[in-house]
C-alpha cells in the first residue's frame, strides 16, 4: 500500500529529468456548477443503453451509477453495480429505482473554498487517489462535512452499447471531516485524503480518472471537481 502512495505521489508531479507521462488533477478546469446523477438498476440494461432526454450542459457533471438490485450476480449489468450506489441514494433521500432515475444538485462554489483531486498511475489492481479541500474561515459551514471520491471510468459513446459518453463509477471513497486538528482557530481549515483505489476487474486504465465534491451536514454540495488527463512535458 505505501508503495501505491509513492507511486501516485510520484505520478501527479513532473519532476526534474522525469520522463513525459499523463497528469490527471483538476488543476486549471472550470469548477461545474451542477451534479448530474443518472442511477440505472442492475437490472436494466435497456436503460444503460438508452438515449437521455436531454444533454448535459457546459458547467453540467454527469456521473452513472449503477445501482445493485435483488437478482444479485444474475442482473445483467451486475459487475459493475455498487453498494455505494444505495448509499448515495439514500443520502439523497430517494429508493433504489426499479429501472432508472436522475438527480441534480447544485453545487455552491462560493468564495473562499478550494478543492482539488488528482491521481497517479495504476499499479497493478491499485491506483492511488488524492482530494484536497480548504474552506476560509469566514465560509460559514454545517459540520461534518463530507468528501465523496469517485473513480470513474469515461465510456465513449457507441462503445459497450454506450448512447452517450458516460462516467461510469468503479470505486468510491467517503470521508467524514469533522476532527478538530482540521478546524484551526484563526485560518482556513484543510482537510486531505491520500489512498489507494482498487480498480475493478474489466477496467479499462487508461479511461480512469476522478470525480470528487464536498458537502455538509445539510448535503448541500459545497464544491467539485473533475480529473483532466493531460501529457507532462518531458525535462532534462
């Protein structure tokens, strides 16, 4: 494990006389201003393949979950469903869909809050992944607040029966920031998560990359963003 975090410390930073290699943060990329969930049952693979209704707009963030359902291993898009699907579900305060349905959240993206998140290259089964927060003091907050890490895999559009690109999510992170170490008296309050994530069975690596907000006791979505792959240039 602490090898995946050298390795992905390593990865995310273009050191001196390393050689060209694929950066994937948020650094530099439009904050959305709307998360865009699509919750598709195990169950229906008509709906995995299904045209939306309506696109998603420029400062839009579309995530596919897909939600596990009671035929277990015999539902069709069963590989790739996940619990955390219930969970982000329930947190939204909707029941699993019996085919599919779509939420939308605001995100705030007020003054004086930062976010961050970036990732190295996989290792093995394992790729390490970092989300980094810091909110002014002056930002009034409802504690706790929590960080949602999400590893996706971007699906073009016509590939695996795809209508439209989806962000498909493999792996998730939750994170409860309410230690007092994180909360200074004066000052902005950081809060920052270094770990490994498995990546699934049948994932295609080089379509991985993150998406991450924070939101507060309320689930109001403070802040967000999205990984950007880009080629690091090579020095000497």
């Amino acid at each position: 494990m602490k090898n995946v975090l050298l390795w992905m410390a390593l990865s995310v930073c273009a050191g001196h006389g390393a050689a060209a290699q694929s950066l994937c943060t948020s650094d530099g990329q439009a904050a959305p201003l709307t998360l865009v969930e699509h919750f598709i049952s195990a169950d229906c693979a008509a709906c995995w393949s299904a045209a939306p209704t309506a696109h998603p707009g420029p400062q839009e963030l579309s995530i596919d979950w897909i939600v596990p359902s009671d035929q277990g291993d015999e539902a069709p898009l069963s590989a790739a469903a996940l619990r955390e699907a219930q969970t982000r579900l329930a947190a939204l305060g909707r029941a699993s869909p019996a085919s599919s349905t779509v939420t939308r959240s605001r995100v705030l993206n007020r003054p004086g809050l930062q976010l961050r998140v970036a990732q190295g290259l996989p290792l093995g089964a394992y790729l390490g992944a970092i989300i980094e927060f810091q909110i002014s003091a002056k930002v009034r907050r409802q504690e706790p607040l929590t960080a949602w890490l999400l590893l996706v895999e971007t699906v073009p559009a016509g590939v695996e029966g795809a209508a439209v690109e989806k962000n498909l999510v493999r792996n998730v992170l939750i994170s409860s920031w309410d230690r007092p170490d994180q909360r200074p008296a004066t000052g902005p309050a950081r809060y920052r998560e270094l770990r490994p994530l498995n990546v699934p069975e049948g994932t295609k690596p080089e379509r991985l990359r993150l998406i991450g907000w924070v939101q507060d006791a309320r689930g109001q979505v403070l802040s967000a963003a999205q990984s950007v792959c880009t080629t690091a240039i090579e020095t000497h």
